[in-house]
C-alpha cells in the first residue's frame, strides 16, 4: 500500500546510548559497544529477529511493531522497510560533519562500529531545530533497507544523538565494487578488522561528511534496527549508493554476512 507502512513480520545504533532510555538504548542496540548483555540476541533460530521481542521484557517494542498489519501514516514504525514507491527528497536537515574526527574501530558481536573518541571534534545533525550529534556509525550486510526489495552489499548507519536522547540516523547503501570505491570509506576500512569483543588500537581520523554520496534522502520516522528497537528514530537514507572495493567487503563479511534484521513494511 503506497505511503504505508505494511508490518508483517519486524542500528545496531547503540553507542553509549540505547535502551528504553537514550543511554541503555544505544548500549543495547547495535550500537553498543563494549556492554555484554545478560541476554543475548542473534541474527538465527530461537535468539533471532522473530524472538527479540520475547527474550527481554524491555525489548518487547521488537514485536508491538510487528502487531499490526497496517500503520496510518504519521503514526511510529519499525524498521527497516521497503522504499517501494517513496519518492526521495532533498535532505530536509542540515549537515554539519566536515570536520577531521577521529574514531576507533571496534567488534561488538553484532557489527563493526567506528566510535568518535571522547576528545575529538564534535559534528551534528540539525532536523527541526534540533542537534543531534554523531556518536558512531556501523556497518550491516546485506543491507537492512532496501530498494524495490533489492539489497545492496552493506548499509552503513550513521547514529547521531540528541540532548533528550532522541536518536536520528543517516544511512547510505554501499555496492560491493572492483573498481574505483568511496576514498573515505575505503580508509576507514583500510585498518585490521578486530576479533569479537577486540577494538583496533589505532586512532582513525575522517572525514565523515566524505563517506556520505549527497542528493535526494528517503526521511521516515522508524525505530531502531536491533533490540531494544525504540521507535521515534529519524531516519535519512540517502537514495545514491557508494561503493566499497570487493576485498574490503569480503572481508566485512567474513566476520557478518548476515547481521541485518528482515523487513517490518513497505513505505
């Protein structure tokens, strides 16, 4: 149904930041980092997509997305979706990540996640008013969103934070590529992969405002895309891909080959 959400079954964003609260919120996503749950959650069987919502209590938002089979426009979501017949549009936020910042890269069990390290410069996302600012970005494959329900190799989410704890993340597709591929992006991956629960010990620094490609951006409001799935996140995906060289995904994927939650709806 077009400018619909359809549930009919389901970013990592956790840095320090989710859980029922922006802080155990962020934690607890895929943006968690260093925190080790009593409570495990998987991307197969009994701790996979379809139990989220039933391994922990606070994580029960994961299925009361997925109760309803129609959701009036305007009204919260799950993620990630379908953008079957959305129209894309120019980003209705401004952008201020052009700036050298440094991160470390880490393996949380569920993702590979570039943290900004305490002491680097800060940047921001600006929608309505309001600041949100970049805590870390990640990585899922395939990719969580799709497009005409076509995956891309990767989508990278870039998780931002507000004051109140509110969440906005910014997602772009990234192509599995032979040739030419996003400098930025290729840097960043250009460092050794960390075992689970392991961080590089390196300091990385880039420029985030690089890896982003620019033009029109899907904007929904949506939820979180790994437990404890809080909803009222603002999402911009934006509709142009990146490429990512064939080496460097695969070696992504080595580690995650799978690590993206199905489909909740088509908008």
């Amino acid at each position: 149904m077009r400018n619909k959400f359809l549930y009919a079954g389901m970013i990592i964003a956790s840095v320090w930041f989710v859980g029922c609260n922006s802080d155990s919120a962020v934690q607890e996503e895929e943006h968690e980092v260093h925190t080790v749950h009593e409570v495990h959650f998987s991307y197969d069987g009994e701790t996979g997509p379809d139990y989220w919502g039933s391994l922990k209590e606070e994580w029960s938002t994961c299925n009361n997305g997925l109760e309803f089979t129609e959701v009036v426009e305007g009204e919260l979501h799950q993620s990630p979706v379908d953008f079957e017949t959305a129209m894309a549009a120019a980003p209705a936020y401004t952008l201020d990540y052009d700036k050298e910042v440094q991160f470390k890269m880490s393996n949380n069990g569920h993702t590979i996640i570039f943290n900004v390290e305490e002491n680097s410069p800060k940047v921001h996302v600006i929608i309505n008013g309001k600041d949100y600012e970049l805590k870390q970005f990640h990585f899922h494959s395939a990719s969580e969103h799709t497009q005409h329900e076509v995956h891309a190799a990767m989508e990278g989410h870039f998780v931002n934070v507000a004051e109140d704890g509110s969440i906005a993340v910014i997602g772009l597709f990234i192509d599995n590529v032979a040739g030419s591929e996003n400098e930025a992006l290729g840097s960043a991956f250009g460092f050794a992969i960390p075992e689970e629960g392991e961080e590089n010990p390196n300091v990385i620094t880039l420029n985030p405002s690089e890896m982003l490609p620019g033009g029109n951006v899907y904007s929904y409001s949506g939820s979180l895309t790994t437990p404890p799935c809080t909803e009222k996140v603002a999402w911009n995906v934006y509709e142009t891909h990146i490429g990512l060289h064939e080496d460097k995904v695969r070696a992504f994927q080595e580690h995650y080959d799978h690590n993206f939650r199905p489909l909740t709806g088509l908008y």
